[in-house]
C-alpha cells in the first residue's frame, strides 16, 4: 500500500515537472513505456495473448485512457500549495 502511494505521489511529481510538454504527449509516454514494460514481463513469464472478452478489455481500455488523462489534465492545471 506504501509502495503504490509513493508511485503515485512520484508520477504526479512528474508530470507536474513536465508542464511544458501537453498532456497528450505525456500520456503517450507513458502508455508507450507500459506497454515496453508488460511486453517484457509478458515474454519473460511467457504468459499467452489470447483474450477472451474484447468488449470488456475494450472498455476497460477506453475508460482507463480517459481516467488517466483526466488524472494528468488536473495535475497539470492545478497549481502548487503555497506557503
């Protein structure tokens, strides 16, 4: 639980880093890297692509797509804390 707080408080540190880049090229990096990521764990365990339900990973898909650029837009427009 720690860990996957600390990834996210770390992603968001990033892509607030990254303001000047728009949200879409961010999003794509970091889809692009995921899926570098899955691709070489997938090899390596040599676990078989073969799903059964395309509607239901479609959607996740697309409503997994969307959430993250919602997360990434409000990161990037909503300013820091000040003190």
């Amino acid at each position: 639980m720690s860990a996957a707080a600390f990834s996210y408080a770390l992603i968001a540190a990033v892509v607030k880093a990254l303001h000047g880049l728009p949200v879409f090229e961010i999003l794509f990096f970091r889809s692009f890297f995921g899926l570098l990521w899955m691709t070489i764990v997938m090899l390596y365990r040599k676990v078989p692509l073969n799903p059964i339900n395309y509607i239901g990973l479609t959607a996740r898909g697309i409503t997994g797509f969307i959430a993250v650029l919602f997360y990434y837009v409000a990161l990037t427009n909503i300013p820091l804390a000040e003190t």
